[in-house]
C-alpha cells in the first residue's frame, strides 16, 4: 500500500485558555471511546509545558474507561517524580491524582533508581516495548493520541531545532543532557514515535507563539521541530488560544472551527476580505 499522505490539520480556536479545556477534555475523552471500540484500551502521552495545566477539565468527565487508560510522558526531566520540574508531577497535580487511573498504567520513570540518562531511556523504551510488542508495535508503536506543545523556537517534546536527535530513527526514546531551556537532562520519544500515531493534538496559546506558530504552519521547509510531527491521515489538530493563531496566513480564517470567539471570527474573516481586495486592487494597477 502506498504511504498515506499527512493528515491536513484541522484547527480550532478558543479565546482563552479558560474555554480551551473543556473542549480539550471532550476531545480527549471522544478519543478515548473511539479507541478503546476499535483496539479495547487508551494509550495517550503527554508532553511537557503548559500542556498539564490544560488538562484539568479531564477531572469530572463522565463515562470514562480511566480503567483502559495507559499514560506516557512523551518527554521528561531527570529529576525526581515529585520535583516541580517532573512532567509526571505536573500533570498528577493537574489530573492524575483525581481520576482512577490503576497506578501501574501510568509509565514513569524514576531517576532515584536510575541516573545514567543512557539508561533511563533506555528503561523508557523497554517499558514502551512491553507495552506495544503486545498490540500494535511494528517498526514504531502507535499511539492512540499523542498531545503536545511548541515551544519558543519550534521545539516539541524535548526536540530542539538543530539538535542531533531529530535525525533519530532507530531508538524509541533518546536522551539530551543539553535542553537549551528547563532542565538540561532529559529524555524524549524521538520524532518517528511522535509522528506514528493515530492522532497528535498541538496545544499553544499566547500571542507570544503567533510568529513561531507562522514559521511552523506556513513555512514547513523550515524544518522546525513542530512542523516535523504530521500523522497520516485524518490525525493533525491543533488547539488554540489566546490569539496564538494570529500570526498565520497560509489558513484563512475559514479553517478554523471558532469555539465561542463569533466575534473574533467574524473579524478575521473580514480581514481577510479586506486583504483579498486589496490584493486583487493591486493586481488590477
Ligand atoms: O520542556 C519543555 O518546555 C518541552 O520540552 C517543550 O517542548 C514544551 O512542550 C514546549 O516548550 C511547549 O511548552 P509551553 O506550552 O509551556 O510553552
């Protein structure tokens, strides 16, 4: 069969963080049930950042399997599980620690065992080698849903622009001892294990990411990290808020499924009228 082509992304945008979560609840949840009726469990992985945060609506959501649930961390800090710094611990204080997920369906790993980094990704990947050589592993396993973060420069999980480990195609997770933000040790699925999944959802919000998030979108022969992880089909979306989306010219504003901001929609949509016209004026002189 021949390769499928990368998914188009589908966008949606929030006004805020505030109205986000809920939606990004629901969709996780949506994912969770289509899952857990096609392959009998959930696998999800999780990145670091704001990302946690974000996840908060997962508290009180109905009618969910938390029992099939399996959790990664796409990347992780070397440090200890209860430091500021651990992924795990923030999203055990955004979520983990109110939802019935059995303990030991949530993968971590534990730096007070191990320090060596070579072996603590090394420990991650068997631990997602026993999980997925059961199910779908083939040369790559395949997550269910993968949710991340773009960082300032592009970066997604611990993927840094210009970093060696972007060319990794063989480990399931690598390790970098020099993250040029945050902690300096850490490990990360590499970007054939991001890339291979059923769905990955982008998270990003601020109009800080509005110029980044153009670079990503509009440019992909930049060759940024976050522009780098495109599913086959239909698995790209991206979640945005708080005008992050604002720098993007490729996608008109009619791409977007405008969650609760009318208002801004309708203006986005006349501004690109506007520039339409103005462009079609330009062409008439
Ligand atoms: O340690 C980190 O920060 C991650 O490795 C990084 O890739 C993160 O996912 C993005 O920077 C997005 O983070 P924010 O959503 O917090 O900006």
């Amino acid at each position: 069969m021949p390769p499928q082509p990368p998914a188009p992304p589908v966008f949606y945008s929030f006004p805020t963080t505030d109205v986000l979560v809920d939606s990004l609840a629901n969709f996780v949840v949506k994912a969770q049930r289509d899952a857990v009726e096609k392959r009998g469990k959930f696998t999800i992985a999780l990145s670091r950042g704001s990302l946690a945060a974000n996840l908060k609506g997962l508290v009180g959501q109905e009618n969910v399997q938390w029992d099939k649930w399996e959790v990664f961390f796409c990347d992780e800090a070397a440090v200890p599980l209860d430091s500021e710094d651990s992924n795990y611990h923030s999203n055990v204080l955004s979520f983990l620690s109110d939802v019935p997920i059995p303990p030991n369906q949530i993968h971590t790993v534990d730096v007070s065992q191990l320090q060596d980094l070579e072996e603590l990704a090394d420990e991650y990947e068997k631990q997602l080698i026993g999980h997925f050589a059961r199910s779908n592993a083939a040369r790559y396993p395949t997550f269910d849903l993968m949710l991340l973060g773009i960082g300032p420069d592009g970066e997604t999980a611990s993927l840094f622009p210009g970093h060696e480990l972007l060319t990794e195609k063989d480990a399931w997770v690598a390790y970098l001892d020099d993250a040029p933000r945050g902690p300096k040790r850490r490990i990360t699925m590499t970007l054939p294990v991001l890339t291979h999944c059923y769905r990955a959802v982008f998270v990003v919000s601020g109009s800080e990411k509005a110029e980044m998030l153009h670079a990503v979108l509009d440019e992909p022969e930049k060759g940024l990290p976050s522009s780098k992880v495109r599913p086959a089909s239909p698995g790209l979306v991206f979640f945005f808020a708080d005008n992050a989306a604002s720098g993007l010219t490729k996608y008109p504003p009619t791409a977007f499924r405008w969650i609760d901001n009318e208002k801004e929609a309708e203006e986005a949509v006349a501004a690109a009228k506007r520039k339409a016209a103005r462009r079609a004026e330009e062409g008439e002189e």
